[in-house]
C-alpha cells in the first residue's frame, strides 16, 4: 500500500481519525506529510498500528508501547518487560478464575441464603484479605 491520507487509514484500520491523531500526539505512529488539511500516512503505518493494537490487549499503557519503539521507528522490545508483563496476566487470570468459579459457586448453592453457604463465605473472607482487610471484612478502626 502506498500513501493513505488519515480517512482511508481509519477505514482500513477501524479506527477513529481521532484515534490516529492522538496517537500521532503521543508519537506512537508519524504521517509522512499533509494532502490538503489531510494527514498523509505510509501503508507501513498498518503493521505499527497493529503492534500497538497487541500492547494494548496484553495490558501495557500507550506510554509503555511508546518507549517499545525505537528512535528509527522499528520495534525495540525487551523481552524482560514482556515476562514481567506475563508474569502479571498469570495473577489476574488466577485471581479471575477464582472469581468466576465463586460466582458459579454462588449461582447453583443450595444453601437457603448466600451467608449460609460455608464456601461462600469463605470466598468472601479470600476477598476481603485481597482488599487488605481482616478475614471477617471489617477494618480495624483507625488508632490514635
């Protein structure tokens, strides 16, 4: 693909114009000119798109994706954040996971009411402890 002013390449990439700008802003992708008013961009602006489109997914902040490119505009990840980052997506599908099979829990208990059922209120004790509270769900009151 050659040069796409800012239209074609929101159309093409599904994103809002809006969102190119922004990016632009941040120096995440850079136009190669002006047609008009209109942005122009070059169609390797796809692949840079498509980089940032992962980042995002796995969680990283545009700030973070911004500093995974380097001066000359290629790719220049480091592999140490990318396991840090993996690292982190493992504890929230474990902390999810335990949430999802709570609520299942929840959903089928056959006690009469959910404070009744020893394995719900057990996972509201997993809860609150996540929370940084006491095993019950009450904070202490502050001293002093």
């Amino acid at each position: 693909m050659g040069e796409l002013d800012i239209a074609a390449v929101a159309r093409h990439a599904g994103i809002p114009a809006s969102t190119l700008r922004y990016y632009e802003e941040k120096g995440l992708i850079a136009s190669i000119g002006r047609r008009g008013l209109r942005r122009v961009f070059d169609g390797s602006v796809f692949q840079r798109l498509a980089l940032i489109a992962l980042g995002r997914a796995a969680g990283f902040s545009l700030d973070e994706i911004a500093r995974m490119f380097g001066p000359d505009g290629q790719p220049r990840i480091e592999r140490p954040l990318l396991d840090a980052k993996a690292d982190e997506l493992d504890r929230t599908i474990r902390q999810l996971s335990a949430v999802r099979d709570g609520l299942r829990h929840a959903a089928v208990c056959p006690a009469p009411s959910h404070m009744e059922c020893p394995t719900f209120r057990r996972i509201l004790g997993v809860a609150a402890a996540a929370n940084g509270r006491g095993a019950r769900g009450a904070r202490k009151p502050p001293t002093g």
